[in-house]
C-alpha cells in the first residue's frame, strides 16, 4: 500500500472519508477504493490485545475482529459507500472466513472471532455489502448469509501443495 518513497498509494476520500483508517496502526493495512461501479475495501483485522499479555516470548496477545477507531472507519467508509449512486457493488476482502462450515486443507482453521456475530459481520449486514472474499483456508468454499445475502467466497491454495484452485466468476 506504499509506493516506493514510503507514500500510501491510498490519500483520496470515499465521500468524506479517507480512503484508509489513517492515525490509527490500520493506516497502512486497511484500505479503500472505487472502481468503476464497485467499492472494494481491504481489512486488516488483526487486533493487537495487549502488550502485556504474552502468548509466548516474542508474541503478544491478538484476536481476529474490528474494533475502536478501526471500526469507526469502516462504518463509515460503507456508509459513504453506498450514498454514492455509481457504486452498485461493495466487496469486503479480509484474510479469515466468517460464516461456517468452509472446506479446509492444510490450515489452522482460524476464524473472525464470534463468527456472525462478530463486530465485522454486523457491519458488513448494517451497510448491506454484497461480497465478502477471505482466505486462510486453503479451499474454496462459497457460501450465502441467509439473513441478509452477503455472499461469503473462501478461496485460496497452500504454498507447496499439489493442489491448487481457481476461481472464474461471471456476475451480471
């Protein structure tokens, strides 16, 4: 997300809202932007806990799920999304899978924290998105929110494994 100066590539506004979370750790890690008629938005959604609470030497204490400024951000980068009249489409892209059961190969299975019912899908329902693409699986598993119709593409293959997948979607 920066060019070769140390710049972001992303300092333009989505109505009145900075295209990345800046003064918040996200700012170089969370992003948004319009192409054409669809919003595309890129969450980091590693939360760092706390600096005092170790896992073990090196690591400290994280969990997968939106909060604090970095949650205000994307609330209100969807919400300037969708009072734009040539974006059709919002595309939320963030490396864990939150809606079970996904197919997995070669992986840790890690999840959003509180699935559904974590901060992020509640704001992906409130803003009414219409994908949201993860990884970290290593399987492709496509799946709908039954409540709302976020559609949910799991994708993504293990470096190194014999297997590999490869998604082609034709949207209309």
């Amino acid at each position: 997300t920066l060019d070769s100066a140390g710049n972001s590539l992303y300092n333009g506004f989505i109505g009145q809202i900075p295209q990345r979370p800046v003064g918040t750790p996200y700012e170089h890690t969370s992003n948004a932007f319009i192409h054409k008629n669809v919003m595309v938005v890129t969450i980091d959604i590693y939360t760092f806990e706390s600096p005092s609470e170790r896992l073990d030497s090196v690591r400290g204490t994280v969990s997968l799920d939106i909060t604090g400024d970095h949650y205000k951000w994307l609330d209100n980068v969807l919400s300037a999304g969708n009072q734009i009249d040539s974006v059709d489409f919002i595309v939320v892209q963030c490396h864990h899978p939150v809606l079970l059961p996904i197919r997995k190969h070669q992986t840790s299975h890690i999840t959003v924290l509180n699935e559904e019912n974590s901060n992020l899908w509640k704001l992906l329902r409130k803003h009414e998105v219409d994908l949201y693409y993860a990884g970290e699986v290593h399987a492709l598993t496509p799946s709908v929110d039954e409540g709302n119709g976020i559609i949910q593409i799991v994708h993504g293959s293990f470096l190194g494994s014999p297997t590999h997948n490869y998604l082609v979607a034709e949207v209309e």
